[in-house]
C-alpha cells in the first residue's frame, strides 16, 4: 500500500498553546470541525502532537488492534492517576489477565441478583424527592447510582454518611482530569490549592477503599457480591492466584466510576431529553404502565422495556459519558493509509462519531426509534461504540444497561420531571459529558 503524506493539521493553532483555546472554549464543538479536515487529524495539546481518528472504520481498527493502538495518550495517562492499573486503564500485556480474574462477576446468570439490588436501592432513593419542588437532576442521580453502585459492589458495607463524601470526592478528581489533560505535567508539581486538593482527594478515594476490602478479607465472609467474587476468583490459566490488594483497589475504583459516573450521566441526560420531548415521555409512560408488574422495574420486566432500552442507547448516541479517550502507538503502525509512528499518541471520540451527518440521518436530533429492529436506516455497528470495542469493550455494558433502564422506568413509574425552561442544558467540559446545572421540577403521577 503505498504510504500518504503526514495526516491534516487542524486549522487555528497558536504558537506555545496549539489548539488549547478552542478546547477549552468549546471542545465538543471543535471536535465536530474535525471530519471536515480529513480521515486523521493533528492537533496540539500546547507543544504536543494528537493525531484524532474521524471515521467509524479507523476507529473500528484502533478499538480491533489493541496491541499496536495500546491504552495510553493524555486522557488515559490522566485516568491512571486515579484508578492505577485497572482493567479500563491498563496496557495490553495486562489486560488479558484482569479480564479472566474479573468476568465471573460479570456473567449472565449474576445479572438477575444484582438487577434485585438495583431495583431497591433506586426505589429508596428517588422514593423521598419532594413533590413539586426543583431538584439538581445530575447531584439526585449521583446519589441514585452511588447507593446502586455500593450496594451491588460491598452488600451496603459502607457506611450511608460515607457515600455522599465518597461520590463528591469521584466528582471532583473526574472534574479536574479535563483541565489537567490540557495542561503540561509539570505544572502538577506546583504546590497550588488545586494540586493539593486533588492529589488528598485522590488519596483518600483509595484509603477509603482499600479499607472496605481489608475489612471483607480479615472477616473472610462471602457476601455475595461484587466485591467477594472479585477476592474469591483465582486465575487457572496462569499462576492459580488472585488480584493483589493494589490490583483490587485499582478495580473498584474503575467500577465504581464506571458504576457511578457514567450511569448518573447518562440517566441525567435522558430525563433532560424526555422533558423536551413530551411526546416521547408520554409513550414511555404508557410503556412503564402497560409493562411493570408493580411499583419498581424489575429483571422479569426488561424484555418489555423495549422504548425504555431505546430511550437509554439513543442518549448514549447523543451524550456518550466518555466523549473523548486516547490511545498509544506502540510501534510503527499503519492506519488509513498514513504511517503512524511508535509512540503517537492517537484519541478517538464516541462523541464525533456518533454526531457525524453522514453516518446517522438527522444527526442531532433525539430519536429513540432509530434503534428500533424495523428503522429503515439503522447506524452501522461501527458507528455505535458508547462502550468501546473490539477486546477492551465494556465489561460492565450489561450491568450498566440493566441499572439504567430498570432506573428510568422506575422513575418514570412514579414522577414527571418538567424542565424550568427552554434553555437548553450543554456539557460542562470533563472527563464525562455532565449535564450543566440541570434542574428540573418533579411531579408525581397521578
């Protein structure tokens, strides 16, 4: 194949900076300026080079060749800093390992236990929101999928008092991973009040882990949850042993973002988008009506939750929690026709490919019966990746998809959440698209 020249730069670099202006002025809508440039795109995080991959079919053979394309680049490097060497973040030559030790607390037959928990943790906690008044949707949900996420992980081990501070703390460090990609590395050795902040935030995150899982190993009782699986697995394809205890913390952290974060994002979104689309509400009304067999979605009721499943799969297309992740080239590789040398750092976004015109007819528009088996023009498979793909898709996709619709049918089971005006609610930048001040009125249903 013959060799093209070097990828097209990104218009509107500044010397010392680059692209660091638009990125932080509108990232999402700088990303979207990209395609228009070519299939592979430089732009300059200050003096350092990113090549961002614009098409489905690149993306596809980033996602595909895990070896040549490895975790890495800025996002990721940013990642590890709070969740080590997890399963989202570390290289390939680990990642075989921790996805055997971790896949039996993911499997199938788990999912029904683990829908149970969901579902009466989400009922406590939407079940004391105060009729008539305005509730910041984003902070509810939080709270919403931290209980879910502490109960499925440690069997409601931890203390109710310490999971509010414990998701604030999530907040702030995913809050500031943004603002330190963009910045040079050195800067973080300033003792400024924000470095402090987060590096004793990030510290007492894993403390207050690393605690929980001393205290199931000193009791050596299997609770049933995620959290005993994980101690209790050991791996018969290599030396017959378990995650270390760093290795352990290092996933509970991922799982409990991954459980957390990306969940209340994307619930958030979609109560934000129902309550601009009253029609659609309407139908998933009727949905949750005709379909529960009593107050609370259960397990049972999931094959019946089709809007429900489509209304979820449509705000991970519009709104993907992780809008923008990074890899590494770890030797000379070839991608699009242009040779991508060893130590590249690449980045690809969900969020790019899933606005592209050319991919997905009436691109911005919120329209869950795009996913419905009888559309006419359904997305292509490569243009759908919210979890990822190839070898490092989300382990956790079932587990996350069951939470998020057994959430929204509950809530919209019981309430009618109405927007405070017709402003339209954007992404504050971050690591995850979080709505920006996002409240709404909650109405119970008659």
């Amino acid at each position: 194949m013959e060799i093209k020249s070097g990828p097209a730069r990104a218009p509107g670099a500044l010397p010392l900076v680059g692209h660091l202006v638009p990125l932080l002025r509108d990232p999402l809508g700088f990303v979207r300026s990209l395609p228009a440039h070519g299939d592979l795109v430089e732009v300059r995080l200050g003096p350092v080079k990113t090549i961002v991959v614009c098409t489905p079919e690149l993306t596809r053979q980033v996602l595909r060749d895990d070896r040549p394309f490895d975790k890495g680049g800025p996002v990721f490097g940013r990642f590890r800093e709070i969740a080590g060497n997890g399963l989202v973040s570390c290289p390939h030559a680990d990642h075989r390992r921790q996805r055997r030790l971790l896949q039996p607390a993911f499997r199938p037959a788990r999912l029904s236990g683990y829908a149970a928990i969901m579902a009466e943790q989400i009922s406590e906690g939407i079940g004391s929101w105060p009729a008539g008044q305005v509730i910041d949707v984003t902070a509810e949900m939080q709270l919403v999928a931290g209980r879910t996420g502490v109960a499925t992980m440690f069997a409601g081990a931890l203390p109710a008092a310490m999971l509010g501070p414990l998701v604030d703390d999530l907040n702030l460090l995913l809050a500031g991973i943004y603002g330190r990609v963009l910045r040079p590395s050195p800067l973080d050795r300033l003792p400024t009040p924000g470095n402090r902040r987060y590096d004793r935030v990030r510290a007492r995150l894993r403390r207050t882990l690393g605690e929980l899982i001393a205290t199931y190993q000193t009791g050596g009782i299997d609770h049933g949850d995620l959290l005993s699986i994980v101690l209790a697995t050991r791996d018969p394809a290599g030396d017959d042993r378990g995650l270390s205890e760093s290795e352990v913390v290092d996933q509970l952290v991922t799982f409990f973002i991954g459980g957390t974060e990306s969940t209340a994002v994307t619930l958030a979104w979609a109560l934000y988008l129902l309550g601009r689309h009253s029609e659609v509400e309407e139908r998933l009304h009727r949905e949750v009506d005709q379909v529960l067999a009593g107050p609370i979605a259960t397990f049972a009721d999931l094959p019946g939750l089709d809007l429900t499943r489509r209304i979820i799969t449509e705000t991970l297309r519009l709104y993907p929690p992780a809008w923008m992740l990074t890899r590494t080239a770890t030797t000379d590789a070839e991608l699009g026709g242009h040779l991508v040398p060893a130590g590249t750092a690449l980045a690809f976004s969900p969020y790019l490919i899933h606005h592209r015109a050319d991919v997905y007819t009436d691109a911005e528009r919120f329209d869950p019966d795009r996913w419905d088996d009888r559309y006419a023009a359904a997305p292509p498979r490569d243009a759908v990746i919210p979890f990822g793909g190839g070898a490092r898709r989300c382990i956790g996709e079932a587990f996350g998809m069951t939470e998020a619709i057994i959430a929204l049918a509950t809530i919209a089971a019981h309430w009618r959440l109405e927007p405070l005006s017709d402003r339209e609610v954007r992404p504050a930048p971050g690591f995850a698209m979080i709505p920006k001040d996002l409240r709404m009125r909650v109405r119970p249903r008659a």
